[in-house]
C-alpha cells in the first residue's frame, strides 16, 4: 500500500532576494517544481528549456503564481554559444546569478547490446556535457564576485543498477563526479557546487519514455511505495540554494526512500 504525498509547505523567504537561474524548467518535472519553489521562496527567476511553446506556458503559470511574468529564454546546452549567451543574458537582465539549477538531461531505455552509438552520444551531450558546460559558464560569473551556488540533478542511478538504463546512469555519474570536482575548485572563492540524486520522481514526460510497469514497479520499491512529488525533490535542491547549507558543498544528496 502506497501513503498518499504530503501537501507541500508554504514558503519561508528562503531565496528572499536571490536571482535563479534554472535550466530545463518547462513542463511537469523537477525543473518546474523548481523554478516554481523558488518563486515562492522570494527568488527572481529566469526560466529557460529548448522547447519555445513549454517555455512560455510555464512562464505563464509563474506568473499566474507571483503577479509577475519570470524572466524566459530559450537554451539548448549542447551548444556551447547558447549556453554562454544564456548565462550572460541572466547576469544582465537579474544583475548576477545567485543561483544555477543544472536540471537539463535526457534519458530513454535502451538495453546496451542494441544501443545505438548516437543514442549513447545524445543521452551523454545533454546530461553530462551539458551540465559541464553550464557550470563552466557559470563559474566564469561566480568565482570572480566571490559567491554564487551550483545545484545538479543527478541520479541514484549513478550508483544504483537499472537494466536499460546504461548511458543515463553514466551521464549521471559523470555529473556526481563533476560535482564534486567543481566544488573543489570553486570552494576559495566561496562558491558552492553541491547535487540532488533523485530516485523517482513521477512526472508526465517521465510516464512517456518509460516502458509499461516499470514505473509501477519501482514505485512499489519504494519505502513510502509511491514515487517523489517533484516540488519534494524542488525542496531539497532550494535547501541547496539557500544559506541553511553554507557549509556543504561536493555533496551529492540522496533524495530517495528506496530500501534494499
């Protein structure tokens, strides 16, 4: 038997007058939940994702949320141009960048011995690259003001084996990896760089790409026996953001009730 989700709190002004930058944030998923937990918690927010028309109803919905339309721009981060042009037009239009959510990925199911070398390449660009591309183009604005912080969407499937699910969980653990890394190196100048590792989080593009039953089936896995709200994984990543975790950085944190 599955407990039913909590209702979400309200928010305490958390990221009160902090700038959020959020990649990947149209549609139902965690990048949303995100931007929206965010908005609630007193932040600015630019919202950006590849797809125009997602983009700009997600706009809307803030907007319908705060009064105020968010900041949007359209970004694939597998372009290097793209990603820098993005960043840039956040330090201008917010002023700086408190806060990057590297929340852009791709996944699929594909068993490895029929995996394609172009489904293994794109899953990879996306999920590991672009997020390394983000960061760098973020750090190069951070590290220089002497603050800011980085918050990745990883995966427990960067240590935890799933079948289909090869080029996703390496792309994941790459992204732990560069993690851990890029708080090291941005740590003397006050930056922090710390990831969320979801383990299932319910959301429509997710029911898409997945094969019949196994949703259910990992939803039953877990403790709770229900996947994660994605403003519960927004939570953890806005903790992340916020100045209750001063002291944390290259930490990848679980945010899971998945038992042996």
């Amino acid at each position: 038997m599955s407990a039913a989700p909590p209702t979400c709190p309200p928010g305490k002004a958390l990221l009160a007058g902090k700038t959020v930058l959020v990649t990947a944030a149209a549609g139902t998923g965690i990048g949303f939940a995100t931007a929206k937990r965010a908005v609630e918690e007193g932040a600015t927010v630019m919202l950006s994702d590849i797809h125009a028309r997602r983009l700009s109803e997600a706009a809307d919905a803030l907007a319908a949320i705060s009064g105020t339309p968010p900041l949007a721009r359209i970004c694939n981060v597998t372009s290097e141009d793209e990603v820098q042009a993005l960043v840039d037009a956040a330090a201008r239009e917010m002023g700086r960048i408190d806060v990057l959510v590297n929340n852009a990925g791709l996944g699929g199911y594909a068993k490895l011995v029929e995996m394609t070398d172009q489904q293994w390449a794109a899953v990879l660009d996306v999920t590991l690259n672009g997020t390394f591309r983000m960061t760098r183009a973020a750090l190069r604005h951070m590290i220089p003001r002497g603050r800011g912080v980085i918050v990745n969407n990883a995966s427990v499937l960067a240590w935890r084996a799933q079948e289909g699910q090869a080029h996703y969980a390496a792309a994941k653990a790459g992204v732990t990896a560069l993690t851990r890394c890029a708080a090291i190196e941005a740590a003397p100048a006050g930056v922090r760089v710390n990831a969320v590792a979801p383990s299932l989080a319910m959301h429509e593009f997710l029911a898409k790409v997945t094969p019949p039953g196994l949703l259910e089936d990992l939803a039953r896995r877990e403790a709770f026996g229900r996947p994660a709200e994605p403003w519960e994984i927004a939570n953890v990543i806005v903790f992340l953001a916020s100045d209750y975790s001063t002291y944390m950085t290259g930490e990848v944190v679980s945010v899971s009730s998945q038992h042996p």
